[in-house]
C-alpha cells in the first residue's frame, strides 16, 4: 500500500502484507473478490505455467465464493476479524473442509474430511480465505516431491528445491501467490523452506498450536504447525489467530498461560539494543559437507549476519559451546506415529484405509516416494523404536544443557545458520543436506527463521533465533529487529507482476 503523487493511496499485489489488505479493503480500493482473483491469476501463470513452481495441490473451489461473503460482511457490518479477506495456503496434511487433504500422495487424493482442522476454524472465524492446499514431502515428510504432483520448484532457480516438507507454502508465499501461509515442522519443515524460499517461518513451542486435524499430530509431540510469511509481522499477526487449547490435542494443555495478549506486541525495531545473543557456529545438519565451497558461501552470509547484529546494538557471545551436542543430537529417534494415524482418521470420518498397515498392502504403496527404501518411516511396525528410550534421555540431558549455557551467559536466544547448505538441486533428490533439527529435537522452544541475505549464487540464506521454552514474544521480537535492520527479503525473479497488475 502507497500513497500516489496526487496523495491517492495504491495498492501493489507484490509483497503485500496483511495490513496492506486490511487498508486496501478499508479505503476500498480493493475487494477480498478481486484480490482472491489476482492471487488465481498468479497462480495460473507461474504455479501451472510460466516457471512452472508446482506449489498447488488443490485450489479451493469456492475460495471466490469466500471472498464475496466477507465482502458482503464488509459492507454491512464491518471487517469479520483480524484476518478478513486474507487469502491464505494450507500445507495438504491440514484438513480444510470442500478440499480433499491428500498429503501429497496418490494414496489419498480422494479423500475429503468431513471436519475443519482447529486451526482453520479458527482461521475461518478470523477471516481468512482459504485459498488452496499445497506440496509437501509426501505424507508429510522429507523434501517437497510426491506422487500426485512431482516436484516443487524453488522460484529463485527452478532448478533448484524448495526445501521441505513445508516446501509449497514456502514458494508460494514467495513467489506471491497468496498472502501468507501455514506449514508445519517435525525436523526442520518450516525453517528450511523459509530460508531457501527468502521468507520468514516460526515454529513455535509444542503445545501452542493444536494439531487437531492435521495429519501427523497427537499422541506425537514433536510436530508443530507454525506461519511461513514475506514479513514477521504478518508471521506474528497469523499466529495471534492460530494459538489456542485445544482439547483434542492434549498437548495444547502445556500452551495455558503461556499465550500473551498480543504477539505483535513484541515488534519493536530496536528490540535488538542491548539484547545478549549466542552464536552457535558448531555444524549439527545431517549431511552437511563442512569443507565444502558451498558450505562456505553460507557461512560467509552467516558471519555477515553476526556482525549485522552487533551493529545493530546486541551484545554477542560468539562462539558459545553446548556440551555434548553432537552426539545427543546423534541419538535421535523416530516417533511411534500410527496412534497417530488412527487418532487422525478417526476425526476426519471415511478414512480410505482402515488402517496404517491397510494402506501400506495398497497397490499405490509402491508408487510412492521413497516407499521401497529401508529408512521409510512408513514401514516401521507399531510402536517406538528400539532407540526411544535413548532418545527421550538425551533430549533432556541437552535440553538442561542448552538452558544452562543461556543462564550462565544471561543469553536471550542463541542464532545460528537455518540452513547449512545451499537449496540443492531437484535432480540430487531428497537429501535434506544443511538442514539443522535443533529446535525439533528439543520440542518445547520457539524458532524463528528470517532472511539473512543472499549468497554469491544469489540464493536465499536465514538465521534462526532460538529461545527458552514459550519464548515466542521475545524470538518475534529480536527477528523484527534484525530484519528492520537489514531488509533482506526480494521476491523472486522467476515470478515478477503479471501485465496490468496492481
């Protein structure tokens, strides 16, 4: 939103913010019906055609139908909430009544929830368009390709991927198909698709954001749904609406009293001034080549982004050492995840297989990604696995002694690299390589990814600022600053203004 020489104010599609929208349709110079079809139109060009980024599943087929609601809203009683006339993506593991929830995969392309996840009623309440469903590592996991749709591609260089597993809604808020959008993040599935699509992404602590209807959740704890956005105000802004008790997801009960009054609140362009980070420079990302030149074109942005922090008036501890990291993190194990399934089907009503075990004697098993390979999580029978235990006591050994290194340097949160790599080619395939799980190891502390710049490929790199346990306020805060202070975020150049857009 700008003001014109004449003192007009104009609206810009590119890039724009939930508070452009919100004044876009307050001064009415947009509708939520026009904005939801230039969105459309974006998406026909560049998802379908054009670069072709493969980011949509599904488009909602009565998205248009929304939007004229709440512009008949608008006219008769004012804004719904918050969020109205937003246009938002879903990653497809978050059920969305009117779109099937196919999680990527031709094992579930039929498939319609008879509910609205918890999340999205509470979009809906505030709202929010439901736009589309987009890519993901299939069935939830791993970098962005799938059966039912091939591979996504990263609209800084198409030949490149998106990250994953919240790989389509990194790219489409990147390449402005849609305003903002939800991912959600069991290793590093938000964080490292905001970093290799130049947006922001949060994931917030276990237990603020119920996982009710979404593929993947309860009895499993270390899943977190989290906002992936072009700015962290609107990240902070659609995760005021998304946090909440949710008694169908017993973890939400830990969240209690740890939800402020306003996460925008905390945004304060100076809120790095006098703030004591840690710099965490130890490798932790699994295949992550340390010798490499692309390693190092990372972290040639990393230490750029340190001193851009003292700069920018914190006081930084470089290098802080967490003892014993590496060979706790090396301990960790899968989760037992059909309780899971079960706990999700049953909610969602006529699932296609009864169970987890009928699914995998499907004959389309075999046509999934990954699904003959021996590390398939798919294949793992009933129950956790035998490093569990192992696990659940390494978690807590580093979990006291990350806490301990922030108490004896007084620390407000520790940064270090999103990613340790560069976005790799699509033709590598799903290697994960760079991707940090440090955060999603822990599960109970909030990380935030920002833009941090580019590398000398001009590819997109993020630092992550991590907290103590329902830090999420202060996380907002300290990435608002570093990114007042630097202005990192560009849309990509794959996907520039179509002709006579706004």
């Amino acid at each position: 939103m700008t003001q014109s020489a004449s003192g007009v104010d104009t609206f810009h599609l590119l890039e724009a913010t939930i508070d452009d929208i919100q004044r876009a349709y307050g001064t009415r110079i947009a509708s939520a019906r026009q904005l939801t079809q230039l969105y459309l139109d974006r998406i026909e060009a560049y998802d379908r055609g054009g670069s072709h980024i493969n980011s949509i599943i599904t488009i909602a087929p009565d998205a248009l139908t929304q939007a004229e609601r709440l512009d008949e809203a608008l006219r008769s009683s004012g804004p719904v909430g918050p969020l109205h006339g937003v246009p938002i993506v879903l990653k497809d593991q978050i059920d969305a009544v009117g779109t099937p929830t196919t999680l990527g995969s031709v094992l579930f392309r039929n498939y319609f929830p008879a509910r609205d996840s918890f999340v999205v009623e509470r979009l809906r309440r505030a709202g929010a368009i439901i736009l589309a469903k987009a890519t993901l590592g299939e069935l939830g996991g791993g970098d962005t390709h799938g059966s039912l749709f091939g591979s996504t591609r990263n609209p800084f260089d198409p030949q490149r991927t998106v990250g994953g597993s919240s790989g389509g809604p990194g790219a489409a808020v990147s390449a402005n198909l849609a305003a903002v959008a939800i991912g959600q993040e069991g290793v590093a599935s938000i964080r490292r698709p905001a970093a290799w699509n130049g947006i922001v992404g949060m994931r917030p602590t276990a237990g603020l954001v119920s996982r009710g209807g979404v593929y993947a959740g309860w009895p499993t704890t270390n899943g977190s749904l989290g906002p992936l956005t072009r700015t962290v105000r609107d990240a902070a802004l659609l995760l005021e609406v998304m946090v909440g008790y949710d008694p169908e997801d017993p973890i939400t009960a830990l969240g209690v009293g740890h939800v402020p009054p306003s996460y925008a609140a905390y945004l304060d362009a100076d809120g790095l001034k006098g703030a004591r980070i840690g710099v965490l420079r130890e490798t932790m990302a699994r295949n992550s080549e340390p010798d490499s030149e692309d390693f190092a074109k990372v972290a040639a942005v990393f230490d750029r982004a340190v001193e851009e922090l003292t700069d920018a008036g914190a006081t930084i501890i470089d290098p802080i050492v967490i003892p014993n990291l590496l060979p706790l993190l090396a301990k960790r194990s899968g989760v037992d995840d059909h309780a899971a399934f079960d706990v999700y089907f049953a909610r969602g009503g006529n699932p296609p297989f009864k169970s987890r075990e009928e699914m995998l004697r499907s004959p389309d098993y075999s046509k999934v990604r990954g699904a003959r390979g021996a590390a398939s999580p798919e294949g793992r029978p009933p129950g956790h696995p035998p490093g569990y235990p192992e696990y659940l006591a390494a978690r807590e050994e580093l979990t006291i002694n990350i806490a301990k290194v922030m108490a004896d340097h007084n620390l407000d949160a520790i940064v270090h690299k999103t990613v340790e790599h560069q976005p790799t080619l699509i033709t590598a395939g799903a290697s994960g390589k760079g991707a940090t799980q440090l955060n999603t190891y822990l599960v109970y502390v909030p990380a935030i990814s920002v833009p941090a710049g580019f590398t000398t490929d001009d590819l997109p790199v993020g630092i992550t600022f991590m907290g103590r346990p329902y830090s999420e306020g202060l996380m907002i805060k300290l990435a608002y600053a570093y990114e007042q202070a630097t202005g990192y975020r560009r849309p990509p150049g794959a996907t520039p203004p179509l002709r006579g857009e706004p």
